[in-house]
C-alpha cells in the first residue's frame, strides 16, 4: 500500500522545477552532483521507496454491486411501486377469477421491468463514471531504464522514486514527472494533459516566467525543459531526473480530482425527489381514506 497522498513527503517537497537549473533541481532534492552519471545507488533507491511510497496512483474505493443497486432503489418512488408490485403479486395468488388473476400477474411484470430497467441504467451510468479512472491508469508506463549505481537497467514504473535518473527514447511512455537534464532532438506528445496536438520540443535550460505570471502559473505545455508521466516521447531521446511519482505527477493530480469528485444532485432531481415525497403522502393519504371508507360504510 501506498502513503496516503496528504502524509506523503513530495506534498511538502514540490518546486517550480521548470524555473530550476540542472544543479540546483539536484541540490533542492538532496542528491549528489554526479546523480547523471551514477544516479541513486540501490540502498539510496529503497530508502527514498519506503519514503514516498510506490510511483502508482491511489484507487477510489470500489463499490460493489450490491451497494450501487441499493443507491438506485433507495428511492421513495421505488419503495411505493414495489408496496404496489407486492399488493398486486397477494392479490394474483390469492384471486379465484382468472380476468383479475392475469392482470395482476401483469401489474407484477411491469412494476418489477420499470424497476430493473431504471436500476441498470443507473448502474451503467456510475460505471462510465468510473471508467473514467481505469482510462488514466491505462496511459501509464508498465516500466522504464533508469540509472543505478552507476548501470542502466529496467525496472517496473512503479518502483521509480523522486530522484531517479530515467533515460527516454523514441516511442516510450514516460514513466515519472522528469526535469529534463539532457536531451537529442527530443520532443513529447502531451495532448493527454495540454489537448496540444503537436508534439513540444524540450530543452535542458532554466526557463523565467513570463512577466506577471507566477512559476506555478506557467502552462504545463510551456514549461519546456519537463517532461510529464503517460505522455509520449514523440522523437529523439533523453534524460531527467524524477521530480514526482505517483499522485504528485500531474496525471496523478487529475485522477485524484476525478476519484475525490462527489456526486451531487441537480435542482430538477432534488425537485423530482421532492415531488415523489408529496406523491407518497398523498398515495398514503389516498389508501388510507379508501381503506377506512371500505371497513366502516360498505355492509
């Protein structure tokens, strides 16, 4: 298991990286000026592990079906057409004509249609919602060369920590939010996070904000000496260094957002439910009087 995003240490740690030089990105993590030629040596790599955890974003809890049907049936509506479907399944078993017999079978069939209908399509529903979340897992990388102890190797994305030296090359996806340190003609494609369609060419200088912005305000597709986790490596190849992993990755940031959005309900569903209360109350009110009339004037 992973550290919970608000006890992970990268949330205190982050930096404008983009407005960083090479030197100083690698002073402000705590790492040895030749982490390019070495990068972290295997006991530096499981210490900065057991620190921030797995480079893998956190799952919403799931929910199970039966929890997701109870949402859909729970529902004052609902609750009056199953009493209905319940009076009408006695009144079938319990009829000796068969005209009153057949249709309340019929009542039965429609009721309980009209309830699994609207339960399945509420179901479907929340599950595009949820697919939403599988689809951004699914742009990660599965792994990725990174340089230890001075040797190139491959290793799983998820075993990548902040300060991590991570090697690039023509079709990869990029496993960790990289300050680029060295780069050969390298361009990324970041539609994924930009919705910009022509891949960006990156660079290895300190770049300044433009006037009157902040460094966090500089727009992801211009901060050009970074490179972003589930984009792509467009051509060329290149270097950088981890700058953040897991939930601090910029898609993690968004799959964080889509996991925590709560479901709210809009004026015309909490008008529907209130219409339904007053529904109930007049249906009750409505058997009630028919039920007195019935036991107090019929001889």
């Amino acid at each position: 298991m992973g550290t919970h995003p608000s006890e992970n240490p990268q949330a205190s740690e982050q930096a404008p990286w983009h407005t960083l030089s090479i030197e100083e990105s690698i002073a402000k993590m705590g790492l040895k000026s030749d982490l390019q030629k070495q990068g972290l040596s295997v006991d530096e790599a499981a210490s900065r592990q057991s620190k921030y955890g797995p480079n893998k974003m956190t799952e919403k809890e799931k929910v199970t079906i039966w929890q997701r049907i109870w949402h859909q049936i729970n529902n004052v509506l609902v609750y009056v057409l199953i009493t209905v479907a319940v009076v009408s399944l006695v009144q079938a078993v319990t009829t000796d004509n068969s005209n009153t017999r057949f249709t309340a079978w019929f009542q039965v069939a429609l009721i309980l249609s009209v309830i699994i209908l609207n339960t399945w399509i509420g179901i479907y529903q929340e599950g595009n919602a949820e697919k939403a979340a599988d689809a951004l897992k699914n742009m990660l990388s599965t792994d990725a060369r990174v340089i230890r102890g001075g040797k190139e190797i491959m290793i799983p994305a998820g075993d990548i920590v902040p300060g991590d030296i991570c090697l690039l090359g023509l079709g990869d996806k990029i496993p960790a939010d990289l300050r680029l340190c060295s780069v050969s003609n390298m361009a990324t494609g970041e539609a994924a996070l930009t919705g910009e369609s022509v891949p960006i060419d990156k660079v290895t200088e300190a770049l300044s904000p433009p006037d009157g912005l902040d460094p966090e305000q500089v727009p992801l597709g211009d901060r050009k000496n970074m490179a972003y986790s589930a984009t792509l490596v467009a051509q060329g190849s290149g270097m950088g260094i981890a700058i953040a992993t897991g939930d601090f990755t910029q898609i993690g940031t968004i799959n964080r957002l889509v996991n925590n959005t709560e479901t709210i309900k809009t004026d015309v569903l909490k008008q529907i439910d209130q219409v339904s209360k007053y529904l109930f109350i007049c249906i009750c009110t409505m058997c009630t009087a028919t039920f007195l009339t019935a036991f107090f004037y019929t001889d």
